[in-house]
C-alpha cells in the first residue's frame, strides 16, 4: 500500500498531475510486484482505512491461506498494526511478524507506505 505515488511519477509510471491529485484526494495505491518486477495496482482506494481492508481482501486471491506473513512500514506503525488486526480477524492462526522498512524499501515503500510479503498456500 502506497500512501505517496510521488516516486512513481518520479519514475514516470503516472503523470505528475496524477500523483498530485491522488495525494490532495487521499487516495492510496494498493499493488503488487508483478512479474516484470514493477507495481501492479490492483486497487485505489480512498484513506487508509479503505485501503487496509483491500489488502486483505486481495490476500486470498494472490494465494494467501494463512501461515506466515510480514509487514514492513515506512513511519507508518499505526496503519501495520491496524492491518495485522485486519488479517489476524480474517486468518487467526496466521504469524505476523512488523518491522520497520530500511534502505531501498524506505525508498520504494515512502513515508507511511507499507510492505506485505508472505506464504502463498501449497499447491497440491
């Protein structure tokens, strides 16, 4: 989850008018890395609150059934607990794990950006 897209616009994968837009509205860029190594969006929503319950309702489609699962925040502590209430609700035996982001993740992730990765379900 993206609080900023100013680094993608930076980057120019949006337009600067875009990204201003997007932070005047408190729009938040839910994704994830596709295959090419980039953000696809899979959801903009408006706030954080909005933006945490996409998440996790894109859990289980990108193959999530519980396990483990971690969430780096970049300033953002609050919004990780807040997810881990979220999934812990949804998933209860579920091993969150916070921390925050550093180095390149800070960079990519932006202030109160948050970074999830976890277990995908075993494939039978």
């Amino acid at each position: 989850m993206l609080e900023s897209m100013r680094n993608l616009a930076n980057n120019g994968r949006v337009s600067t008018l875009s990204a201003k837009a997007a932070g005047l509205l408190g729009i938040r860029v839910v994704g994830k890395a596709s295959d090419r190594g980039d953000l696809e969006p899979l959801d903009k929503c408006r706030g954080e609150n909005h933006a945490l319950a996409s998440l996790v309702k894109h859990l289980k489609g990108l193959g999530f059934a519980g396990g483990k699962i971690r969430i780096a925040h970049c300033f953002n502590e609050t919004g990780a607990k807040k997810l881990q209430d979220l999934i812990l609700a949804e998933y209860p035996q579920t091993h969150v794990q916070i921390y925050p982001t550093g180095g390149l993740c800070s960079f990519y992730a932006e202030k109160g950006g948050l970074l999830v990765g976890f277990e995908k379900a075993a494939e039978l």
